[in-house]
C-alpha cells in the first residue's frame, strides 16, 4: 500500500466510514482545483468521540485526540469524494473549537488535526487557523474547516 492509505496505515492509523450530514448539504465540493469539505466533527460510528467544551471538559489531550478523528473523517470524505490519490494535500485547515472566553489552548487542540494531515501529506504543509466559538453543532467541542487540493 502507497500514497496517503498507506503512510496513515505506517503511523497506526485507519479511514472510518465517512460520516453523514447532520443536515441538508454535501460533505464535499470540488471547484476551481479545490476540494471544499463540510465542517468536521469528531464522530466515531456516528457518535461524538467527545462532548463539552475544551477548558472545562474535555481536557486539552480528549480535545487533541478528538480533533485527529475529526481530521480522519476528513480524510474519508474525501476518500470516498474524489478517492485520496486525488488530493495533494490540505491547503487550509480551521478549527472552531468551543470554548469559554479565557481559553487559551487552541494551538494544542488545532495540533490533533495537523498531526494526522502531516502524516497522510507528508511533506506538504498547511496553513492553520484556530479560534473559539460559544457553540458548534450536535454540542461538539470542535469542527473543522479543511480545503484540499487537488491533481
């Protein structure tokens, strides 16, 4: 095995099946040479891996851990969108997390997502953003924003 399944299956990691929509949308539009993919949560078997807020609850290692499965169902849809010997890599990653006013753990929490981009796109590199948000859907901790390139 070569490519992206093959450096994830090297580092101990596994596509899930790709995650449902929560609501009336697609979990992946390409245009203009981009694959554009709908916010990501942290579910496992349709389940939130983790709920709350980070700074109260999840701690910051439940948070990281919950973006790199976030980042994983990112992966699966594109997956199963254009197939990943398609993409080049991820062009822009955002993270909403939610989180009260004083917290100031973005970077470590945004780090379980890149972690899991950097392995499968190696050596390429993306661009980050990381910020606070007062709710995100279903009472997720966090949701993630990804564009990818494309071949």
């Amino acid at each position: 095995m070569s490519g992206v399944l093959g450096r994830l299956a090297a580092a101990g990691l596994h596509l899930p099946e790709p995650p449902a929509p929560l609501g009336a949308y697609v979990p992946a539009r390409a245009a203009g040479g981009l694959l554009f993919l709908s916010g990501m949560l942290p579910l496992r078997d349709g389940v939130l891996m983790a709920a709350g807020r980070p700074g109260q609850a999840p701690d910051l290692e439940r948070a990281s851990d919950a973006a790199a499965q976030a980042a994983l169902n990112a992966l699966a849809v594109a997956h199963a969108h254009t197939g990943l010997d398609a993409v080049a890599d991820v062009v822009r990653l955002a993270v909403h997390i939610a989180c009260p006013p004083e917290f100031a753990g973005h970077a470590a929490i945004a780090d379980g997502a890149s972690r899991v981009f950097d392995v499968a796109f190696a050596p390429a590199r993306h661009s980050r953003l990381a910020f606070g948000a007062s709710s995100l859907p279903a009472g997720a901790p966090l949701e993630l924003e990804v564009v990818m390139a494309l071949r």
